[in-house]
C-alpha cells in the first residue's frame, strides 16, 4: 500500500473514532439539557401550585378574621405565627375574594 494512501485510511478512522465519541458526547449533552427542562418545568408547576394554595390558605386565614377570632387566637388554631397572621390580614388581597368565586372571605355563603 502507498504511505499515502496508508496514511488517508489511518486519517479517516481515527476522525470516524472521534466522529463516534462527539455523537456520544453530543447525545449525552442532549439527554441532560432535556433532563434540566423537565425539572425546570416541574419546578414552575410545583411553584404555581404552591402559590395557589398559599392564596388559598391566607384565604381562610381571613375568614377566621371575619368570624371574630383574633390573631393570637388564629395562631393557635393554625400553628402558624401570629406575626404571619397579621402580615397575611394586612397583604392587599387579603380584603377581595380570589378567583375561586367564593365570598366565604367575608363570611357570607
């Protein structure tokens, strides 16, 4: 065989190997940058999902307002701080009703 000819078969496999490791490289990038956006997608659902009920949660914590309890006393009977019950009374939309259509918030059913 001509040393060039050799040469140019020698040349040739060894980008067909690296041809085969950058496709394998290129196909892990791939399946890792899908990976990232499917839990990125999952992270912006999980947040909606838990403003929704945090929407909902104050919700009631103002209907307890409305029924006459007080802050401290809501505290007790939700676990959570009275501190985070005032600032959840004094939040603007603690005074309108969400987009659940219900006026429960102001105590009327």
């Amino acid at each position: 065989m001509a040393p060039k000819v050799d040469a140019r078969r020698r040349a040739r496999e060894a980008k067909a190997r690296l041809d085969v490791e950058r496709a394998e490289r290129d196909r892990k990038i791939e399946e890792a940058t899908m990976a990232f956006y499917l839990a990125d997608d999952k992270i912006a659902d999980l947040r909606e999902e838990i403003t929704t009920a945090e929407a909902n949660r104050n919700e009631h914590v103002v209907a307890l307002f409305g029924l006459g309890e007080t802050a401290d006393r809501i505290a007790v009977l939700t676990g959570l701080s009275s501190a985070e019950i005032r600032k959840i009374k004094r939040a603007p939309s603690s005074s309108t009703v969400h987009s659940s259509g219900s006026d429960e918030v102001d105590g009327n059913r």
